[in-house]
C-alpha cells in the first residue's frame, strides 16, 4: 500500500495508485494532525471571526453568520458550485485529483473532521469516481467547481461511475457499507478551496507526456535506421559541447537505442577516408533533414521542461492550498491566497507548449517518410500496393497535420488569460484548470499523430527489409507494433489500427528520460 501522511507523495506513487491499482492507506501520523487540527479550530474560532466559518464566502465575506447557519452555508457552497458543463473529466484524472486532495488534507492545515479523509480513501481504493464535468474552473480561488462536484459526491449526493455505470453516490455508498461525511465545521470550503484538481491532471499530464517522449524517442531511432543516418548528430562529443543537460540526455538516450543497430554508418567511412575529388554531386547527403538530426536540441528544451514541471507539481501536492490556513502548531490562523492555481497553470501551459512542439516534430517525420522526393528511398505515402490505385498511408498524413494544427491553437497560454469575475473578488485568476485540461487534450492528440508515425515507420521497414539489422530495442518495437497491425499492401480501414496503436502507447508507460 501507498502510506499517504507519512512522507512526500513522488510520481512514482501516482503511477502506482493510478496505473497498477495500488491501495492507499492513510499514516497514523498524518491521522493525528488532521485530528490535533479539528480539535485546536473547535475551541480557537468561537469568539474570533473566521472566514467560512462564520461569515460567508467569498464576496460575501462581509457577511456574518450565525452558529445555527453556519452548517448549511458548507452544504450550500458544495451543492451551489456543483454547476459545471460539458464533458466529463476521465477516471483517471479524477482519482488523481482525490489522490492530491488527500494528501493537501493530510498536511494538517485545513481544519477538518478525520472521517473526510477516511472517506477520500474508499473513494481512491474502490473505484468510485465522482461526475466531474470539464468547464468550470477558473483556478483562483481553488478548483471551485470540479472539486464541489468531487465533494458534493462526498455528502452522498450527486453521482458517480461506479463498475463502469454513472449512479446516484447515495446508492454507491449504501451499496458498500460507507456513510457519507458530515459537516462540522468547515469541510465543504476545505474541500473545495486549492488546486487540487489542477494538480492531479497535471501530474497525468506529467506522466504521460513523459510516456510520449520516450516512445517518441523509439520512433525517431528508427527513422535513423530508415535513413541509415550518421551517428555524429546524436554523438556524446557533439552535444557535450552544447551545456544544456536535456539535450545530452535526449542524445544519450538514442545512442543506446541504437548502440547494436548495424544500420547507423560511421561518418569517417564514408566523406573522410576516401578521395571525393571526382565526386562533383555526392551520392550520399551530406547532412540528414533537421527533424532528423536535431532530435537532442529540438527535444532537448522539452525533456527539461518536464523536469522542471515535475518539482512545481510535488511541491503543490505535498502542500496544503486551503484558506484559511488552520495552524494548531503555531496556535493562530492565517488568511491569504494559496488557493491561488499560477504554479501549476504556468507548468501546464509549458507542458501544453512542449508536448505541441514534440508533435510539430512527428509531424515533420512523417511528411520526410510519406514524400519520396525528400527521402529518396520509399515509395510515396509508403505505399507498398499498387502506385495509382492503392494509398498506403496518404489519408492518415491529413489527419496528422490537422491534429498538429489543432495543437498550435490550444497552445496559447492560459496563464495569460485571466478574467475578473465573482463580484471583482476574484480580480486575477490563474484559469489553471482550463491550463491542465487542455494540455491533457493536446497529448492525447499527440498519441494519436505518433500512432500514425510508427504506422508508417514499421511499413516502411517492411519495405526495406531491414529487419535483420535493426538495433534490438527497435526491432523489439517493431514486433509490437506488428503483432497489432500486420503489414499490408492493399488499403485498410485506418481509424480502427491508429486507435490500437494509440491504445498500445498509452498503456505501456515507459520513462526514458
């Protein structure tokens, strides 16, 4: 089991939870502070005014409440902004959002009663997954509206994918013997204030743009063995002279793809040792196209960016971003803005940028492989039917480049986008939801132009029937992709083999870098 309370949560804790079923149990340690909390706001708020406790939320902060209303004003905040549209959000992200919540409330800071985290655990550990639709979050006062559908779920009301079917939460809930939580003090603010679904996204987002580098990564080793490039553009004495540590790491990492292969030519062999004087036109090409050789310094920048990402996102996950902050250590409570999303929408607009750039790349890859004036070698759209009558891979090249535009868009960055609402009470916002959504969106997007590109690359090795002299990593890939898709000559319906190879990729989660 995860043991949540006990020391700082890593990624690798999430990919456990979310990809291998691992169960959390909550640290007795991390159960003492959350009780030590409640007790200290129990007897510290009674004759001092405290927000969200008694007064209202908010632009209504100037509003006193009085003890008997100040039950329902919780109530009211979770049913009120429980008021998103669209679609809904994937399991995935949710159960990750849940996974941030509890760890926030687990630092001790948020005033709460012990059996919300208990209950944010059954929800982890049995699968439930609260409805939680896309649009809603502005990301400055905390995730407002997603986590008032994720804390709506934990009153018992609202709905929630249960076994694969959306039901009532009230039925779920009876259905496995669990009670939902009671108000007593603040625990709806104190589920719905932070960035705790920003931050669960994000860290999907972080693991599978990863995932999309390293198989990117497989897929540009192979187009230099397609190509049977030279080895110097990914060479240690090339890129150690560059001081950036992303590029020598993407660098590094395609010299042990290719370590074995015996299609990567030495660039002494052929333009240094031998007398070119009569060689007025050079049958080989000098140097490769820049979507070829400038993997290290094109992926470079991304591979740190992830990097840096992965600091911000422990550091919010391993934070409390509730207001105010309740501090029994120290005796006093604090008013201020740690709901506040900047952090993460800014790595998440980085992310969306990279990831986009990454597919710009891919992009450029298959349109080398599908024009046979640029690489020399393989038919057009590497085609292996008929010239003329078949189309080998021309239909998916139009949906690469659609996607890749559709990427370009999306990438403009929200973290510039702030808009004042709520009464002006919010006159700058982060927008960090809408940040992590659509860098979600422009990965997936991203998965399916890479499933295009190993389409078209395991064709083209058909082609060339260079199986036998591919490095092992490659050719190991290579059997993947093709015990999914066989090789084929006359068309075939594309949507169905994109999706597989889509599914595969996605899947198989894989960290290169």
């Amino acid at each position: 089991m995860i043991k949540i309370g006990e020391s700082a949560l890593t990624v690798k804790d999430f990919q456990k939870v979310l990809y291998e079923d691992e169960k959390v149990e909550i640290s007795e340690a991390g159960r003492k502070r959350v009780l030590d909390n409640f007790n200290f706001l129990q007897t510290f708020y009674e004759d001092k005014i405290i927000y969200g406790i008694n007064t209202g939320l908010g632009p209504m902060a100037q509003y006193r409440i009085d003890k008997a209303d100040g039950i329902g004003l919780h109530y009211n905040a979770l049913r009120s902004h429980a008021s998103g549209c669209g679609q809904a959000v994937d399991a995935t992200c949710v159960r990750s959002s849940m996974l941030v919540l509890l760890s926030s409330l687990l630092q001790g800071y948020s005033g709460i009663h012990p059996e919300v985290v208990d209950l944010i655990k059954e929800f982890i550990n049995n699968h439930i997954i609260p409805f939680v639709p896309e649009h809603g979050g502005v990301g400055a006062s905390g995730d407002l509206v997603q986590m008032s559908h994720i804390g709506l779920t934990l009153i018992g009301e609202g709905e929630v994918f249960y076994k694969g079917n959306l039901l009532p939460t009230e039925k779920v809930l009876k259905q496995l013997n669990l009670r939902p939580i009671s108000i007593h003090l603040r625990e709806g603010l104190a589920l719905i204030n932070g960035t705790c679904f920003m931050t669960g996204t994000g860290i999907v987002n972080l693991i599978h743009a990863r995932n999309l580098v390293a198989w990117s990564l497989i897929a540009c080793a192979m187009i230099n063995e397609i190509v049977r490039s030279f080895d110097d553009s990914f060479s240690e004495e090339l890129n150690r002279v560059k001081l950036h540590s992303g590029q020598r790491t993407i660098a590094a990492v395609i010299r042990e793809l290719l370590s074995d292969s015996k299609l990567i030519r030495k660039r002494e062999d052929h333009f240094y040792n031998h007398n070119h004087n009569n060689d007025y036109i050079l049958a080989d090409k000098v140097q490769e196209y820049y979507s070829i050789r400038c993997v290290p310094q094109v992926l470079g920048p991304v591979a740190d960016t992830l990097k840096y990402a992965e600091n911000i996102l422990l550091n919010e996950v391993n934070s409390s971003s509730d207001n105010p902050v309740i501090d029994d250590r120290t005796k006093n409570i604090y008013h201020g803005g740690n709901f506040h999303g900047d952090y993460i929408s800014f790595e998440m607009d980085k992310i969306k940028i990279a990831i986009a750039k990454l597919s710009m790349l891919l992009e450029r890859q298959i349109n080398y492989l599908m024009n046979d004036r640029l690489n020399g070698k393989l038919p057009p759209f590497v085609n292996l039917g008929k010239l003329g009558v078949n189309f080998g891979m021309q239909g998916a090249q139009f949906t690469a480049t659609s996607t890749v535009a559709e990427n370009q868009t999306l990438s403009y960055p929200n973290y510039l986008h702030s808009i004042s609402n709520n009464n002006d009470n919010q006159d700058i916002v982060s927008m960090g939801t809408n940040s992590a959504l659509l860098a979600r969106r422009v990965i997936d997007n991203t998965y399916q132009i890479l499933s295009i590109e190993l389409l078209s690359i395991i064709q083209a090795v058909d082609f060339l029937n260079i199986h036998g002299r591919m490095a092992s990593q490659t050719k190991r890939v290579y059997n993947q992709l093709r015990n999914i898709v066989p090789r084929f000559e006359e068309d075939t319906i594309k949507y169905h083999e994109i999706y597989k190879i889509k599914e595969h990729l996605s899947s198989q989660l894989i960290s290169i870098i």
